[in-house]
C-alpha cells in the first residue's frame, strides 16, 4: 500500500505541472540510516539529521529548477578535468581520457556527463590555461575524446586570468555571470574566480577525479523538470548566432547587416505542446522582462482558455537557422482597449527589430479592432534596465504608477509606429478574421 500511494504521488506530478516530488527513497539510499531510534523516542521526530537536510537539499533543488533560477552555461576547465594529463607538458600523446582504462574513465565519465547536460540545453564552454592551438588539436582529433569542438559554444585556451575569460564568456552569449558553473581542479583558480566574479557558480572537483561527475551535479544547478524542444536545439542555435556575427563584421553599417539577416517573425497563440516553452521563457528571461513576472505552464494554460485573454508566442527566424520561441506576449481585452501585462524576449534575439515589430503589430491588431488604447505596464528590476525606455520609444505615454513601483502607458492608437522595414511578420492573432473571442469593438 506505501509504495502504491507514492506511485500515486509521482503519476500526479507527471500529470500536474504544478506539483513536484521530493524521493525520499534515494536519499536514504545515499546517506546511510533514515532513522534513529533515540530521536524517535524523544522527540517523535524520527528522521536522522543527515536525512532531513538532504532532503532539505534537494527541495531547494527542486524549487530552484521551478523558479527558473538555474545555470545556463558549464565552463569546464581542460588539464586533469576533461582529460588525465597537462597538454603543455605531456603533450596529446601523454593526455587521456579513454573509456575503460584506469587513468581515463573518469574523465571520459565526465565528459559523458557534459555531453548529456549539453543535449539538456546546457551550454558548454572551455576556460584553460593552454595554448589554442594545441587544445584545438585535441577536441577535433584525439580519439579519446567524448566531446568536440562543435559540443562548444566558445573555447578560451590562452594563458590570461580565468575571471576575464569568464566574463568575456558570458558578453559573448548574452547572458549574466550568474548564468555560469564553473568547474576546475585547481584551488586556486576556483579562488580567483570566487573573489573576482562572485556571481558564478563554482565546483570544486578537487584531486580525485573519480568524485568529478558527483561533485559536477551535487548542486543541482542544471537540474530541470522538463524539457522543450528551444532546450534540445540551443547549443546550435548559438552556433548560428557566430555565424550571425561573422556577417555583422563583413557588412558595411548596421542596417545593412539587418538587411542582409532576413529576418522573420512570427507571432501566434502558443500551441499546447509550447505552453512548457513560454513559461521557461518567463523564468529564464531578466533583461527583457517588463515585469519581472515568472509564471508556470499551469498559469500559462489558464490565461490561454480565458475567452478575455491573449497569449502570444513570438517565433523568429534567419538566413542562418530558426531561433524557435523566443518571446512572449500576454495580455486581455477589456473595454478600455488591450492590456500588455507581459512581453519576454530572449537576449538571443536582440537588436534586430523583433520587439519593436511585435509591439507595432499588436498596436495595428488593436487599432483594426477599433479598441481605445493599448495599455502597458513596465516594473522596474536589478536586470531589466535596458528596457525602461521601450514602450515610450514607441509612442506610448505614461500615465500614472503603482506601489510596487510599477510604470503604467497608454498609446491612443491614433499614429501607430510602423514594422521595421527590415523583417517580415507574420501575425496569427487568433480569432475568426483575426478576431479573439470576447473582444469588445
């Protein structure tokens, strides 16, 4: 009967996006005995201390994961962490990571486990102390290798300070240093990189490299509670973006590398199967977040079946590949006119003209509808400063703010501003004729 109750239990956590368990089962497996018969006696709380905070542990875990706090990138340090041996010294021939023998296998462990939080949507770099060209050599043509190049979003072998490459790291893909793990045997690297960029997430792998994968993962910092399918695609999207930035070099001025992107928009009600996606959107994204919201596939799926509501999922695409859902739009009709209560769009989308030309398109839908005004909400947060001044930019005023700190806009309607030149849109708003039920003319 206990274990069919707790089989009950994890079928609903499938079933409901909204709950999470805890498995208590191989925590007890991991930390010894779950009970001691003295504090059962006591105090009537039976549970040993290393048991309670495990699980502690793990919650927050889990909570983290549905919060949308964890990492994006994995910087793994190369010399005795992705191989056994220093490449410098030992050269490729004296470095190994072969799967099987005494020496390698616990490199190629962790390389298994690299490539598997890759295949997450983790991204993975390389920080180390080495010349480039030889680390090169080795990730294309060492046969003991598990990882490649192309398994990389960046490689930094150089002999400069592990902070600033770091930093460089993450300017490159967009994202925070507090979007990064980074992973090193060495003490004093993982020093250096604590006291200097505080914000990332450090692993101490220590000496022994057979504990590497355990101490990679003992965090939870990747753990996630579902996949969608931007997660699988991203370490190649972010390929296509160094593609992307090959181009803007050979171009002649900024608009026309825009030009020359093609770039393509797409914005429509999210089908079921993205519902996943947009919330992830809405927890991961801080610097284009107007409200600083984080909302659950659950909540997502409320808004979509309310006859008043809108939920908008923003696709964009190149000449170099499809960037997939990378923005979203919620809001409702209401008498007054359409109310924006949200807009996310990932940084990998920047400065190409896709937020000006979703709002563009939802001020022509509700000007087509004959609604009042389009109304709009910007609350300040630590991240989202570079949009402040987005929706004025785009003719909107301000009218009046909130306690929390909130600023309110309006647009009458009256001038809307036009699609960048420079893309295509393709508006599917809902609706017959474009028309979402229970919007008032």
């Amino acid at each position: 009967m206990w274990r069919e109750f707790n089989a009950r239990l994890l079928r609903l956590a499938a079933e409901h996006p909204a709950v999470a368990v805890v498995d208590l089962e191989p925590l007890i497996a991991d930390g010894g005995p779950a009970t001691d018969p003295r504090l059962a006696l006591y105090t009537r709380a039976p549970y040993t201390e290393q048991l309670l905070a495990a699980h502690a542990r793990e919650a927050v875990h889990v909570l983290r994961a549905h919060r949308g706090m964890t990492r994006k990138c994995l910087v793994l340090d190369l010399d005795d962490t992705l191989w056994a041996g220093i490449l410098g010294d030992d050269g490729p021939e004296g470095i190994t990571a072969a799967a099987g023998t005494l020496a390698g296998e616990p490199h190629a462990a962790l390389q298994r486990t690299a490539r598997q939080l890759a295949s997450q949507g983790v991204l993975l770099a390389v920080s180390s102390k080495n010349d480039a060209a030889p680390v090169l050599g080795v990730l294309r043509d060492h046969p003991d290798m598990v990882l490649r190049e192309r398994d990389f979003v960046a490689v930094h072998a150089h002999w400069e300070p592990k902070d600033g490459s770091l930093r460089d790291i993450a300017a490159a893909l967009g994202i925070g240093a507090d979007a990064l793990v980074f992973a090193d045997d060495s003490p004093a690297e993982r020093a250096l990189v604590r006291a200097r960029l505080p914000a990332a997430a450090v692993v101490p792998l220590g000496t022994e490299p057979a504990l590497h994968v355990t101490r990679l993962l003992a965090d939870g910092w990747f753990d996630t509670p579902r996949l969608t399918g931007d997660d699988l695609a991203r370490t190649a999207r972010y390929h296509e973006a160094a593609a992307r930035a090959e181009l803007e070099r050979g171009s002649g001025s900024y608009e026309e590398y825009l030009r020359g992107l093609g770039v393509r928009v797409r914005i429509a009600p999210p089908a079921p199967h993205e519902r996943d996606r947009v919330a992830q959107l809405t927890l991961r994204t801080n610097q284009f977040n107007l409200t600083g919201e984080r909302l659950g596939a659950d909540r997502i799926a409320a808004l979509a079946a309310d006859p008043a509501g809108l939920v908008l999922a923003v696709h964009v695409g190149d000449r170099f590949g499809d960037s997939g859902l990378a923005g979203a739009v919620l809001g409702r009709y209401a008498d007054d006119g359409l109310h924006l209560d949200g807009f996310w769009l990932s940084c990998r989308v920047f400065a190409r003209g896709v937020e000006q030309a979703v709002l563009a398109t939802l001020l022509a839908h509700a000007a087509d509808l004959g609604l009042p005004a389009v109304h709009a909400r910007h609350r300040p947060t630590a991240k989202n400063a570079r949009a402040a001044g987005f929706y004025p930019s785009l003719g909107f005023a301000g009218t009046a703010g909130d306690p929390d700190g909130s600023l309110r806009f309006r647009h009458d309607l009256a001038e809307p501003p036009p699609v960048p030149d420079h893309l295509t849109t393709e508006p599917c708003l809902g609706g017959d004729d474009d028309e979402p039920a229970g919007t008032t003319r």
